[in-house]
C-alpha cells in the first residue's frame, strides 16, 4: 500500500507532524538526509523509537521515499529554512511527477516561497508555503498552518493539513487557504513578529508589578492566572503565570536565576523589514526587537547603570489601583500591536495580489499558535463587518475598548516615566494612538525643513492635493526643484 504523504526532516518538528498525521488515520513516509550519526541511524531510530508499530514507514534512500507515495505525491519539508530547502528541491525534482505536491512547513522566508511556487510550477508540479505554529507541542497535537502557494493543490492536500490542524473551540480547524506566491509563510512571519510584541507588553507588565509593588512571584503568577480569565485570555498569559510559580527542585524561582539577556532568531527583524518596505509602521513590534537587542548589551547596562546612579524606584503604589492600570495598558497595547500587524498584511495583500481574507487568519490563529486568543474572535469579527477596516483601532467595538482602557493606559505610561522605568513598547503603542488619532500633525514643519534645504517642494493648505510649490526661503533667487518630493 501506498502512503498518503511523506514527511521529510525528523528534527523535532518532523517527528511531531509524523506521529500526528499518523495518530488521524494516514500512513505517512518519512526520509531524513542524514541517516547515520546516532548509532543505528536517524530514519531507524524513530522508526524503533518512536514511531513503532505505527503506520509510519521509514526509508533511507530518497528515492524509494518518493516511490512510496501516492499519486499525486504529497511531501512535506520539514527542514530547516534556507539552502537546505533548495538543495532538498533540486535533489526531489527528478525524482517527481507532474502534478505532485511539495509542502515546505518549515519558517522560510515568503520571498523564497514565492520563487520556489514559481520554479516548481514552471515544471508542473504544485508548491505549498506552509506557515506552522505551535512549536513541537502543536506539531503533535495540533497546530495553526498556513498554506499558501499553488492554490490547484489545496483541495488534495486540504483534508490532511485541516486533520493535524488544531481546533478552535468552535470546531473549526486552525489551517485556511492563505493565498497565492509567499503568502502563507508571510502571513506566519507576522504572527512571529506579533509574538515578539505580545512577549514584550506582557515582560514590561511583569517589569512594573516587580519594581512598584513588592509583589511575589506567586502574587504574580496569581495575577496573571487572573487576568486570563478576562479580555487578556492567551497561551502567552497563561503560561507566563505557570512560569512565575515554578520552582527548582531545590525551591527557588527558576525565574530569578535566569539571566535578563533576551534571544531572537530573527523572525521579527524580517517582520519590521517587510513592514518598512511596505512603508507600514510597525511601532511596537520594532520596539520589541529593539529592546531584545538592547536586553543582550548586560554589561554595557551594567556599567551604564553605575554612571547614571540609577536609583531603584519608591515602592509607594496602592496595588489594586496599579494593577488596574497594568492590565487594562496591556490590554490596549496589544491592541495597538494586532492593529499594526493586520494593517501590515492588509498592504501587503494590496501590494502583492494576495487577496487576504484577514477574519479568517484571525479565526486561524484562535488555537495550536503561540500567541493564540480570544479576542482574536473580536478581531476577526471586526473584520467580518468591514473588510476593507484600515486599522482595527477604528472599529466600533474597539474604539469603545481603547476609550475605556485611555485613563488607565496614560496614567500607567506617567507613573513609568516618572519612576523612570522602561516601558517602550506601552508608551511607544500609547503613541501611535495619539498619532493616528491626530487632526494635526507638525509635519509642516518637516516639510519646510525638506524644502527649505533640499527644495524638496510641499503641498498647501490652500491648494488642491497634489499641487508642489517651492518657496524661495533664504532669497537667494534659487528657483529651483527636487524631483525627489516624495522621497
Ligand atoms: P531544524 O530547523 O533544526 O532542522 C533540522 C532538519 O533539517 C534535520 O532533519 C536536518 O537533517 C535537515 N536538514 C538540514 Br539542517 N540541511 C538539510 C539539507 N541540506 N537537506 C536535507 N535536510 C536538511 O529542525 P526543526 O526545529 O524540527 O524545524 C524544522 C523547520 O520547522 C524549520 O524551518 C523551523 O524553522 C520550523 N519550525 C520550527 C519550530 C520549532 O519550535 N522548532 C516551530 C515552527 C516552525 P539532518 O539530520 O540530516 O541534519
């Protein structure tokens, strides 16, 4: 018998996927590059291991993996992002058949994908970009997957990937159709960079109960534990308030012994570079990248800290107030955050002809994903009443929501810059706000500036849009324009 899809790569998002798409009745092929370097070999181990006595058949060969599928073949990459995907398509494309289906489920960059649908379609076979979430936990039990690519291969693949999906607590699995080219892994690389501005509000909430309330770890965790029985609902709350309590088995917090020096793979630069190619403002997912950077200078800090005296902040606030504060400006924050990062695939979707439906990807990120949510219900409804939204800020529901979390949300950003915490991503959120919601903004004054050095030229107010004139500033009889106004 012939499997019904094949699974290249057993690292640990390879094994996962395997065991699952096993667990929900397919017979699944895996193949791994390297066979050997555990003693009786990658493939062998998992096969003995692991997967024994399931429908799982292991090969060593490339070849006689890709002969034991079913037609059309259905393979999915499960490798890391890169080269290794294209070494890996060169060495498959002579072993395929038109119309067989690549999956790469791997973190790639969407640009990649987008030329690889193209490389593999012009050959005749289908390519899927498929987004994952949920790391090696979702891999097995069910993850948020983004497929995105050649849309004439979804209805083969479609019930395998909505199988090993997970479900959102209304049923409905977490895996949609994307769109076409790179979209599915572009659609992931936001929820990454989304992940990294959620990590980021909840750690400058952990930062001000830590510093202004001489709270516990456990009154943290409880907190927490609180707060995600409200609008702030989330695996990343959630898990933040078990992380909290956890001890060592010696009954220390492992939390105070880990060292203040934050890690990134790189996922929300790309997320702030596509946003600025986009020329769509990120604020606060750059503001966490940043701040993961500055996290890592430990010793600069350390050294900078002695020469400014800095002095830690009065424990002077009444809790039940702070914490009213702390939780309605990360509520409102995140807000800002999901807005910036939808208004972002709404221009790329514009710009690349992906036609994203952003209900559903916010339906689709509901369960299996790391910054999975309830008000992603919120935000997927919002959506529903008016596709076209230019910022979630603007819907009805949330400009009822960031009205009443404004008092709370000011206040919280004072009491930080007076005690002279760093609340970047808060603040930095509380500033967009005021921006967008700005009539009047001093970019006149920009633009004089521009004009007044490099004749850059402006637009006036009583002149029809679209009408530059140059004023002559320093008299010089300099008549003369830039073309570059717009630049
Ligand atoms: P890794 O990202 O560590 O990749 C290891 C796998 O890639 C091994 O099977 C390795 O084979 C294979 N590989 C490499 Br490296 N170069 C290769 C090549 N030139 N040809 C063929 N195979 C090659 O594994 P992972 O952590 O399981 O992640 C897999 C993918 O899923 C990555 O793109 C990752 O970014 C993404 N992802 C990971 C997570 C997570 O939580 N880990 C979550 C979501 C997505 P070998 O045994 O021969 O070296």
């Amino acid at each position: 018998k012939k499997s019904d899809i094949g699974i290249i790569g057993l690292a640990v998002m390879g094994e996962n996927l395997t065991l699952n798409l096993e667990s929900k009745g397919w017979l699944v092929s895996v193949y791994n590059r390297t066979v050997a370097g555990v003693e009786e070999g990658v493939v062998d181990r998992f096969t003995s291991g692991r997967a024994k006595d399931k429908n799982i058949v292991g090969f060593n060969q490339l070849g006689e993996f890709v002969n034991s599928l079913q037609a059309p073949r259905k393979i999915m990459m499960m490798v890391r992002a890169g080269t290794p995907v294209d070494e890996l398509i060169e060495q498959l494309i002579p072993l395929l058949s038109a119309g067989d289906i690549l999956i790469d489920g791997g973190n790639s960059n969407y640009k990649d994908t987008e030329r690889r649908v193209e490389q593999l379609e012009k050959k005749g076979f289908y390519f899927i970009g498929a987004g994952v979430s949920g790391g090696e936990e979702g891999a097995l039990n069910g993850a948020s997957i983004m497929p995105g690519g050649s849309v004439d291969a979804w209805r083969d693949v479609r019930p395998i990937l909505q199988s090993i999906a997970a479900k959102a607590e209304d049923g409905a699995p977490c895996c949609e159709w994307i769109g076409g080219g790179g979209s599915g892994h572009f659609v992931k690389m936001i929820h990454n960079g989304i992940e990294y501005g959620d990590m980021q509000l909840i750690s400058e909430a952990y930062f001000i109960m830590k510093a202004l309330l001489e709270s516990s770890n456990d009154e943290m965790a409880d907190c927490f534990s609180h707060w995600n029985e409200g609008k702030l609902k989330s695996y990343l709350i959630e898990i933040t308030s078990h992380i909290l309590k956890y001890k060592d088995a010696d009954g220390s917090y492992v939390i105070d012994k880990i060292l203040d020096v934050a890690g990134q793979k790189g996922t929300g630069k790309w997320t702030v570079i596509n946003a600025l190619e986009l020329g769509m403002p990120l604020n606060l997912i750059a503001t966490a990248v940043f701040e993961r950077t500055i996290s890592a200078w430990k010793e600069i800090r350390i050294e900078a800290a002695q020469a400014f005296n800095r002095e830690a902040p009065k424990k002077t606030y009444v809790t039940e107030q702070l914490l009213v504060e702390v939780e309605n400006s990360l509520y409102a924050s995140k807000l800002v955050s999901y807005a910036q990062g939808f208004s972002v695939l709404k221009q790329a979707s514009e710009e690349f002809g992906w036609m994203l439906d952003l209900a559903a990807i916010a339906r689709l990120w509901r369960g299996g994903c790391i910054i999975r949510s309830a008000f992603l219900n919120n935000i997927a409804k919002a959506f529903e009443e008016d596709p076209q939204l230019f910022s979630l800020l603007l819907a009805p529901y949330f400009k009822d929501e960031i009205l009443n979390a404004l008092p709370y949300w000011k206040k919280l950003v004072s009491v930080a810059v007076r005690e002279e915490l760093p609340v970047p991503a808060v603040s930095s959120a509380l500033n967009y706000f005021y921006s967008l919601t700005a009539s009047w903004l001093p970019a006149n004054l920009i633009q004089a500036q521009r004009d007044y050095f490099g004749a850059h030229t402006f637009e006036r107010i009583d002149l029809p849009r679209g009408v530059y004139v140059h004023t002559n500033w320093k008299g010089d009889g300099e008549n003369t324009k830039s073309g570059s106004y717009n630049a």
